[in-house]
C-alpha cells in the first residue's frame, strides 16, 4: 500500500481479501428487492425514491438511508443497516430491477448535489435546472463537508454493483467544473477527490489515467466539457477511456 492511498480504499482496491462472507445476512438484497424497510426511517427502498427525490432538508440532516441506499463492504455509522456480503453483491448486480433501483438512487442523490445523469452508459452529467438550482445545490455540496465521505460511499456501491462505468462520469465532470468553472472546489473537497474519489475505480488503466488527468489539472492544465465528453466516447467507442498514442507519438 502507498501512503498516498487510504487504508479503507487500498481495502476496497484489494476487494476485501480478509473478509468471510456472512450468508445468512442478506439485509441489502431484501431492501433493494423491496422486500425490507430500512431503519431507523422505516422505508421501502422504492418509497424513498418516491418521496424523497428533491428533499433537500430531509437527505442533507438525515444520516441512516446512505447505508441503505449504497451499501458497501465496510461497517458505516448506521449499526442497524449491514455491511455488503459477497453473494448479495453477485445476487444484486444480476438483477435488473435491482440494479435500476440502484441507479434511481444515484439519480436522487445527484440531484441533491446540483447534478443529473445525461447517460447510463457512459457516466455523463450535467448540471441540473434552472440555474439558481443549481447554484444552491453547489452551494451546499461545498460547505456540507459530511457528503465528501457520502460520496466515497457511493463510488464504492457503484463499483460493487457492476456500475463503475458511472464513477469516472463523475469524477470528470467535476474536474470540469473545477477546471473551466471554478466551481465545487475547495481544500477539504479537492483533497477528498484526489486522495479517496479518484482511487474508487479497480480498473487500473482508468483509475491511473483519472488521477494523472487530475493532476494535470491542478497543476494549471485545463479540462473543458469537450474533453469531458469525449474522454467518455472514446471509452464507449474503444472500451478503454485512455488517449492511445499512434506511431508518430500523436494521440487519438
């Protein structure tokens, strides 16, 4: 392990290698099957997606559903909500209901933080509207630090639902922000993105490339929308997200 990677993230990174799965346990499954009410809020998974889209109040100040909603193979804060077991994860990300709801939870919380997905395939967002909208939710995300470790969370889920494909559509499309912007950056963020954000990919070619077009940008480099857009094209036409270099040393 580097000391640049956090120990839970290197755990992550590794897939958990000291962990036993528990199969009795199967609290996620049964919740994202809509099977189970999470606790302490007593819903439905598919009632919180009903009634909870655009709460702004309830999903900032409430702290036991982001368990529920992204569940991971780490012990969160909310002791009646479980840790991800191996066969829920294999049972979840085959499931297509399942994995629907899962990403309407990635919806919901988006639009909680200003954005929306243009596309399930390759990851792309937006910002949402109107613009004082999205103003407001920006706003919030970069003074509500408790979110930052929300949002490792949810690239974490993402990944163990088959979805990571999503996780660099986020990762670029802030750094777009930060870049062409100057939006959704501060030093808890910018840190955040850098040393926990950006290492929630276990492919490696992205994770590296990612973190390289990362420090490109910090140290002065820009990074429009237009590269945003086609780093994600590039990996829908290719299946890689990294610029080749052709024989002359130019890049695709």
């Amino acid at each position: 392990m580097t000391a640049s990677v956090p120990r839970d993230i290197q755990a992550f990174l590794d897939d958990y290698p000291n962990q036993r799965d528990d199969k009795p346990a199967s609290a996620n499954l049964e919740f994202y099957s809509n099977h189970r009410r999470c606790r302490p809020d007593n819903m439905l998974i598919d009632e919180i997606h009903q009634r909870w889209f655009g709460d702004y109040n309830k999903l900032e100040r409430k702290h036991g559903f982001i368990q529920w909603l992204f569940p991971i193979r780490e012990l969160g804060v909310n002791y009646e909500s479980q840790p991800l077991q191996k066969h829920e994860r294999e049972a979840m990300k085959t499931n297509e209901e399942v994995v629907q709801r899962v990403i309407q939870s990635y919806r919901l919380m988006l639009d909680f933080y200003g954005m929306q997905l243009e596309s399930t395939e390759t990851g792309l967002l937006a910002r949402v509207e109107p613009e004082s909208k999205n103003a407001e939710r920006y706003a919030n995300l970069n003074r509500s630090f408790h979110n930052y470790l929300r949002i490792s969370r949810i690239l974490k889920s993402l990944s163990e639902m088959g979805l990571e494909r999503l996780n660099a559509g986020f990762l670029l499309f802030v750094l777009n922000e930060q870049s062409e912007h100057n939006e959704l950056y501060n030093h808890t963020l910018a840190d955040s993105m850098d040393r926990w954000w950006a290492n929630c990919i276990r492919n490696e070619e992205e994770r590296v490339w990612i973190a390289s077009t990362i420090r490109k940008v910090r140290q002065g480099a820009s990074f429009t929308r237009a590269m945003y857009e086609q780093a994600l094209e590039r990996r829908k036409a290719t299946g890689s997200i990294v610029e080749k270099e052709d024989d002359d040393g130019t890049t695709d």
